[in-house]
C-alpha cells in the first residue's frame, strides 16, 4: 500500500528536482490536492477558504459543476490540434463582443506572452521602440516586463530597472519608467520623447492600486495626442471588474488589451486583443513580410481552454453576477473595518470589492513606492493569522469568487477577528 504523503516529504522532493523547490509561483512548502467550490484542501488534509483562486482563473471557484460537464464532454473528441478549431473561434466572437476596445484577437498560453506582443505589435505599428511602463506595473515574464516591476531601491524617473538577470541594458534603454497616478510627470514624459515612443503599457488597476480619477483618460488624451498606442493589461481585471473588464468600469477604451486567466476557465489561455488596423500585424497579407510580426504558439486558441472559457464566460453574463461578486468582496471589506478599526492602527484597504488587500499604511497609497512604505510586519501577522484561520491567499491580493458562500463567509470572518486581534498585539 502507498504511503500516504505529507508536504514535508512533497517538498523535500521538490527541492531535488525544481529549482528552488517549487514552480516558482507561490510559497512552496504548500501543496494543494484539491478543489472544490470556493475550498481547497492541501496534502496534509487542510481545509482553507480559497481567496487565491489560481492567482485569478478560478473565478467561478473550483470544478464549477457547468465547467466541468463542458469540458468532460468535449475531453473524448480530443486535446489538441494546432490547426483551428470552431471553439476558438466563438470564444474570439465573444471576447470582442465584450471588450470595448475588441476587433479582433490573438491566443497565446499567458498572460505574459499577450502582452509581450502587446508591445511588439505598437512597435511594428508606430515603427518606434520605446515604451512605457509604470514602476511597480506586472506584466509577465518578457524582458521588457521585467523592468522596474519590484524595485528595492529608488532610482530617478524615467530610468529602468532591470528585476532579473539576463536582460541586456539595451531592453532597459528602451523603456521609460513612471510613476502610477502621476499626471504631470506622463505629460512632461511624453512632449519630451515626442516621436518616440510606441506604446504606454498599464494595468488599469496596478496591482491593487486604483487609478485616480482622469488618470486613465489622460493616458488616452496623451497617447492620441502623440500616435501612442495604449494598452490594457486586463490579465487580471478582464471579466472580472466588469463583463468589459476595467475599461468598462472606468470608461476609458484602450487601442490594445491584454487578457488571461478568466477567459481559460482554468486552463492556460491569453489573448491580446484590440483595434482591427493594429492586430493587422499578425497577418502577412495585409501589411507585407517587413511589417509582419510572426507569432504562433503550440496550444493557442486549445479547445479545452476554449470550451471552458466560453462555459464560464456563459456563467459571468447572467443576470447578477457582477453585482454578487462585488457584494461579496465588499461583506469582507467590511469584515476587516469591524476588526481593525477599535485596534487603532493606520490601515487602507486599497483596490476594488472584486480585488484588494489591506496595507497598513496612513495615506491611501497612489504608487508602488507609497505601498513598498507600509508596515510589512503588520502585514505579516495579518497573513500569517488568516491562513492559521482556515484562509488561503496571496501576500499582497484577496480574491473574492463567486463560489463564497454564508458558511465560507462566517469562516472568513472569524479568521478575520483573530487577525485584527493579532494586528493589534503588534502595534
Ligand atoms: C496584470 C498581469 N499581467 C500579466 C500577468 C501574467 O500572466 P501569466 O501569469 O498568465 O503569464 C499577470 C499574472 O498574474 C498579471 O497579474
């Protein structure tokens, strides 16, 4: 008979065959078996209230019923094909159908990929090189992602930072650093590389940062003013803030976004979507072999990831459901107030109902730096005692999902109160 296995002895194996003993994502000591609904459940048994949900994807919570029957029925005809598949191409009709900014789309397997030729795709478009990025801004993996993404040490505006080894300092001298949330500094930014630069890459919501108001529609104002392409990071925000996404709750329609996690149900799917005359340059035939961007990708456009994302795109459109998942996140929102604030200490819960976290911090944070200044032992106390609690989550993000229920939520608020009570011993 098989021994049953603990996470000790999981990661110990890990160790000797991934480097640094896990996929690289999340902690590694943990090792999730199953899940269900809005639950997961790690190898030793644990039972947590999930509000990681897959870093995003699990929208809908684990092995939603309706997913899950798709999937299974399809799973028979096959896996996968690389030519084009039917499935592909009605999840593509509906992505543009939602997204403000949607003509048409690309599939990739990531997130980080989408928006790589995001920016390739401004580049062969504008025939310019420079972009800019925002300090602090996710946006995968690619060399020009990499910059400036998590700096410890402050350095002047525009100048990038590398946050990896192995990417040559002439990415960096292409990419130009801002502030989030900084008006004057993009205005002054953008006359002074006048014809130069291709596109300016933002998340709409940085992180957990929201954007002031007139922030994002001064992007557009300036990126028309100069012939800039704006693009959308909508991996996390894409049918999650709205069915439209950010760009539907701010209303301001970029000419690209990026999109990810929800639209696979799960399974790995990304797209860069956006304006008709620049998706143009992914086709050969219509603007020539030197202004083609090449681009394919052995699973693009999966019919498993398709199938699953158009179930859970299904889901996402009835009638409600926005409304629900912000009720949900604003019940936890107002969790954290009843616990924290008889404690006295300065806190701000900083993002939106459908995505946020606590920083514990006086002034409301508008820049990675304003977030890189808060309390980070608080911060810890207050992770440490919602996972002691039955919570599962990420350091910086609380997810709500659409699986919460009454149950999930009494458990939610419990660990809660501990975590205030342990916030307040601290200070
Ligand atoms: C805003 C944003 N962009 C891009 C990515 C990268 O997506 P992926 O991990 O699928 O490459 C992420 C991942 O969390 C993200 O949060």
């Amino acid at each position: 008979m098989q021994r049953m296995t603990t996470q000790a002895e999981w990661a110990a194996r890990a160790k000797a065959v991934l480097p640094a003993g896990g996929f690289g994502n999340f902690e590694p000591e943990f090792f999730i078996k199953e899940g269900r609904g809005s639950r997961v459940w790690d190898e030793d048994g644990n039972e947590y209230i999930d509000y990681l949900i897959g870093s995003g994807p699990m929208l809908l919570g684990h092995s939603h019923p309706e997913v899950l029957e798709a999937v299974l029925e399809y799973l028979p005809k096959g896996q996968t094909f690389f030519a084009n598949n039917a499935l592909g191409v009605e999840l593509a009709e509906e992505i543009v159908k939602a997204m403000p900014c949607g003509e048409q789309l690309r599939y990739v397997s990531s997130g980080g990929e989408a928006d790589m030729y995001a920016m390739r795709l401004a580049r062969a478009f504008t025939g310019r090189d420079k972009i800019v990025k925002f300090e602090g801004g996710y946006h995968g993996m690619s060399a020009e992602a990499q910059m400036s993404l998590a700096p410890t040490k402050q350095v002047n505006f525009p100048l990038a930072i590398p946050d990896s080894a192995g990417i040559p300092q002439t990415v960096a001298d292409e990419m130009l650093i801002a502030p989030f949330n900084d008006p004057d500094y993009i205005r002054s930014l953008l006359a002074e590389y006048e014809g130069q630069v291709a596109a300016i890459i933002v998340e709409p919501l940085q992180r957990i940062i929201p954007p002031e108001a007139g922030f994002l529609q001064l992007l557009r104002e300036e990126a028309d003013k100069y012939g800039i392409v704006l693009i959308f990071d909508e991996v996390v925000t894409g049918f999650r803030f709205a069915y439209g996404g950010a760009q539907e709750l701010y209303g301001v329609t970029p000419d690209l976004c990026t999109l990810g996690k929800v639209i696979g149900g799960g399974f790995p799917l990304a797209a860069t979507v956006g304006r008709q005359d620049i998706m143009a340059h992914f086709d050969k035939a219509a603007v020539g072999a030197d202004n083609w961007l090449m681009q394919l990708g052995t699973l693009s456009g999966n019919p498993i990831a398709a199938i699953a994302g158009l179930k859970s795109l299904e889901i996402l459109r009835r009638e409600g459901q926005y409304d629900h998942l912000r009720n949900l996140g604003n019940q936890v929102q107002g969790m954290i107030r009843v616990a924290l604030d008889p404690t006295g200490v300065p806190y701000r819960i900083v993002g939106d109902p459908t995505l946020f976290e606590v920083v514990f911090t006086k002034a409301e944070p508008r820049t990675y730096r304003d977030v890189l200044g808060a309390n980070a032992d608080l911060s810890a106390a207050w992770n440490r005692t919602l996972r002691q609690n039955g919570i599962f989550k990420s350091a910086g993000k609380t997810y709500p999902s659409l699986s919460l229920t009454e149950a999930d939520l009494e458990v939610t608020a419990n660990a809660i109160t501990e975590a205030g009570k342990a916030v307040g011993q601290l200070a």
